[in-house]
C-alpha cells in the first residue's frame, strides 16, 4: 500500500483473461492499470498479440454465465449488435463419430461470435469502469521487487515513445498468454523452476469466413463435426457479428486442412460427416482460407512450488492452454476470474501459493484432465494411458453413442461440456442406466 492508503493493481495482458481479472480488481483496488503492447483500441481488432484472433473461439454456457455475472446485460447487447444466440443443445448441431446428438432443450445459453466481436465487447464494459486506466502500446521490462526478491512491489514498463517508468502496484497479475515470461522472471529472483507438463497433438486449423443464408443451416446457430478415432480431423461452421459465418477446419498430429480453395472444401468433404459440405455449397466465400498450428497442450504448475514471491499472480493462458478445439480457453479464463475474486475478496494481502491450488483445483484441473484425456484417444497421440483414461474412453463413448438417440443422456452430455455441470452428473443411476444399457 502506498504512503496516501490508496492501493493499486497492475494487469499484464489485454486479452479475456486479462480483462476479466482486471474486472474483478477493479471491485477491491482504487486503481487498476491494464497493460498491452498492442493498440487495443484501433480500428485493427485483430491485433498481432493475438495471431489466433482470425479464428472460431467459442465461449461455453458456463463461461457466458460468468460474463454476464461480471457485465449486466451483456448478452443481450452482444445479441443486439449482431451475435447469434440460442439454446447450447438445441440450436447446435453436435456430430460425433459420424451421429448426431439429439438437439433438446438445455436450458444453457449459446452465444456465438468472432474473437475480436466478444474481446472489443468485454473490453469496452471493463474500460468503463471509473477505476481503470489503460496503457496500451507499452511493453513491459521487468518486475519491481523487494531488496530480498519476496515481495513484488510493481511492474517497469516502456510505454511508447517514453523512457522506462515504473508502475508502483501492491499486486501484479500476469495474465500475458502462453508467452508468459514469468517463469524466466521466477527464475531470476532465484525461485525453482516452474514444473511444466507438455502433451504433444500437432494441432493444425484453418479459418475461412462466409456468408451463409439462413436456410442452410436449418434453423441452427452451429454445426460441430467432432474428429474422432476413425476419421481425426473435425470442423465448425457458425453464425457469427456481421451477418458472417465462420469455418474452422482442424486436423491432429500434422494433418492439417490446405489454405488453398479446393484443397480447403476437399477436407471438409473428408469429414465423417456432409452436414458442412453440403452447407458450402450455398455459401459465398469472404477470404481465402487462413491457417494457425498448435503444437503442444502446456500447463505451468504454479500449485506444486514450494515458495513464490507475494503481490504477484498468473492466471489464464499463462498458466495452462490446451488444444484449441474443446474451446475450453475463454471459459477457463472466465472460471480463473472466479478464483481470483476469491482471493483479493477481504482486501488483504493474497497468499499466492494458496491461490494456485484454489487455480488448479476449481479452474483448471478438470478441463485440463478432460482434453488430455481426450486426445489421448486418438492412438497417434504420446502419453500415459492409464486404466482410469482407458475406462473413461470407453464411458465416453457409450454416452456419446446413448446421446444420439436419448434426449436426457444428451442434455447431460452437452451439459458437462459446456463446463455448466460437473461430469459426475453422467453417473447418476437415471442417467448410467441409460448409458451402459443395464
């Protein structure tokens, strides 16, 4: 705390989980500074900090309650400006293992737009907020930290055109992505290395934007072929802002889709199922197709060191990103947020090793074993696989079989993977009966 009692938090980071923390600080902090080497605000939403900005992001139902949680009446705005909007069962079309799943109501909302429409969204409600001050076009140099490394007193940063300058903070969060160079920092200070975990998938997607007519979709927002052991590659096709769709192809382990025209549908053409070839075909392409890799799930075990330095936190992407195809990341921002709220709730000083156990256990802990899991599914894919993964592969693949043709075992199924419901519902003895066919 500075010497007039006001306190202040510095946000590394403009991207969702950068936003959404700053969100939360702003409640317990008189002054909150964002911190971005982009121009956040320019015309340009797709900023170079964000290369994967062109492509599908999807926000699950449980990360839309939680934006609406922090931003009153945000949906409805999106939804005015231009976002479509539906029930997450029975307005998507999910296709897996070439079967679709019964479309039921289940009574979770399902928003869908581009990255930048949602990011620029949240952005101008966190801006609004009287409390935070924006610096973007600034990069940042280093940590500020006590004579003995324990403490982080703030962060020192190049804003453009300027000289370093300091930002005096009484707790800095790094919400800066994959890139994070905290783990560099940590090390400096003299700090044990951060355990990381690594999962090799050899993801590869490619994005082309259309205008689709309402008709072709056949009364659905999105349509969602799942790659799955038989044919590993899967694409969606969405409503998004702007009257456009958007179609995010993607392949595992090296087969990725071609960015030219006719190889780009051909892919689409191979998928396990025609539903978004044959929508295509009425479409009116807007750009040629645009590609991105993902090479590696990576997670940073913050939780697992035995010291850490206080007035300094990582949340997001920082901490654990995974394979882009669950569309878990902007969620799993959103569920970090949660956590955070937590721990800054009495005003006090955060326990940082505390709170990345909060991290781990209540945001990040089951998605992270669930999309593992998952692309340990696929047998090109390196990794333990236990008997527990082999059981819940086999389960999976009842209930998904059980959810294209019995509504409960579908509502359940999309429940949980919208992250609304814990996946233990699945066990309920209504629902196993059905599942395992006893």
């Amino acid at each position: 705390m500075n010497p007039h009692g006001t306190t202040s938090a510095v946000v590394l980071g403009g991207g969702i989980a950068g936003l959404f923390a700053t969100r939360v600080l702003a409640d317990r902090y008189d002054t909150v500074t964002l911190v971005d080497r982009d121009h956040l605000t320019g015309p340009n939403l797709l900023r170079r900090g964000l290369p994967q900005g062109h492509h599908l992001h999807g926000l699950l139902s449980r990360g839309q309650q939680i934006t609406e949680e922090h931003f009153p009446g945000i949906t409805d705005q999106m939804v005015a400006d231009g976002a479509a909007v539906g029930d997450a069962s029975n307005d998507v079309r999910w296709i897996l293992n070439a079967k679709r799943l019964v479309q039921t109501d289940s009574g979770l909302v399902c928003l869908t737009a581009s990255r930048p429409f949602f990011e620029s969204h949240i952005r101008d409600r966190v801006l609004a907020l009287p409390n935070v001050v924006l610096s973007e076009q600034t990069d940042i140099s280093r940590l500020e930290v006590s004579d003995d490394g324990k403490h982080v007193r703030g962060l020192w940063v190049f804003p453009e055109g300027e000289h370093e300058t300091l930002l005096p903070a009484d707790l800095v969060v790094d919400a800066s992505g994959r890139g994070s160079r905290a783990p560099v920092w940590l090390e400096d200070l003299g700090y044990e290395r951060v355990p990381e975990e690594k999962h090799k998938i050899g993801m590869g997607y490619a994005t082309r934007y259309y205008k689709i007519p309402d008709e072709a979709f056949e009364g659905d927002i999105s349509v969602n072929t799942v790659a799955s052991v038989d044919v590993p590659r899967g694409c969606i096709c969405q409503k998004i802002d702007g009257g456009r769709a958007i179609v995010t192809a993607y392949g595992i382990l090296g087969d990725h889709p071609p960015t030219d025209p006719e190889g780009y549908l051909d892919f689409i053409k191979s998928l396990a199922a025609p539903d978004i070839y044959h929508i295509l075909q009425k479409a009116e392409p807007l750009n040629d197709p645009v590609a991105y890799k993902f090479p590696t799930n990576l997670r940073r075990h913050y939780e697992l060191m035995s010291d850490f330095p206080s007035g300094f936190l990582v949340i997001g992407d920082a901490v654990a990103s995974f394979n882009p195809s669950y569309a878990q990341g902007m969620t799993v921002a959103a569920l970090d947020s949660i956590v955070l709220r937590k721990h800054v709730a009495d005003g006090g000083p955060v326990d940082p090793l505390a709170y990345f156990k909060d991290l781990a256990e209540d945001a990040i802990d089951g998605c992270w074993d669930m999309a593992v899991s998952s692309d340990l599914a696929f047998p090109g894919v390196e990794g333990e696989r236990t008997p527990e993964i082999t059981e819940t592969h086999e389960f999976i693949s009842k209930t998904q079989e059980a959810a294209s043709r019995d509504a409960d075992v579908s509502r359940a199924f999309q429940r949980v993977i919208g992250l609304a419901d814990h996946y233990t519902v699945l066990h309920e003895p209504h629902l196993e009966t059905k599942i395992l066919g006893v």
